[in-house]
C-alpha cells in the first residue's frame, strides 16, 4: 500500500515538466514554439525518475549510504553543466 504514494508522485513531475514550459510560452507572448519547449521538458522527465529511484533505493534499502545520494546528484550536475569536460568528443 505504501508504494501507491509514488503515482501521484510520478504524475505530478509530468505536470510540472508541463507546467514550465507552458509557463514560459505564455510569458513570451506565444514567441516560442510551444512543441518544441514541451519536448524538451520532458525529455528530463526520465532523469528525474532515476534520480528519485536511486535516491529512494538508498533510504530504504542502504540507510547508511544516503550520502551517495549526494554525489549522484553532484556528478549529474557537472555532467549537466559542464559537459565538455566529461563528454567524449568524436574524432576528426
């Protein structure tokens, strides 16, 4: 019973992948193709899972290793935003 928690959980980071860009687009005047932006919103939807698969992995199953939560989470931000670095680049 405990596990029907993570469905409204599930459904609500699809609608705020949906709300963001729609916000966006509504802000912008309808300047930006609303398509595109939604597409690429939820695009991170699977990331987000992910994130809050291993970190609810690490509270029940390993409660001593909840730090790890943390260094996922920072490795996923350097990938992020610093991608040059952590990325292999084709050869020429």
């Amino acid at each position: 019973m405990k596990y029907l928690k993570a469905i409204p959980a599930a459904a609500d980071s699809i609608l705020l992948q949906l709300l963001l860009p729609a916000g966006l687009w509504a802000t912008a005047g309808g300047g930006l193709a609303l398509g595109a932006m939604l597409k690429s919103a939820l695009a991170y939807t699977p990331a987000i899972w992910l994130m809050a698969g291993i970190t609810v992995l690490l509270v029940e199953v390993l409660p001593k290793w909840t730090f790890l939560i943390w260094a996922v989470f920072g490795y996923s931000f350097l990938i992020l935003y610093n991608p040059q670095q952590y990325v292999c680049r084709p050869a020429n």
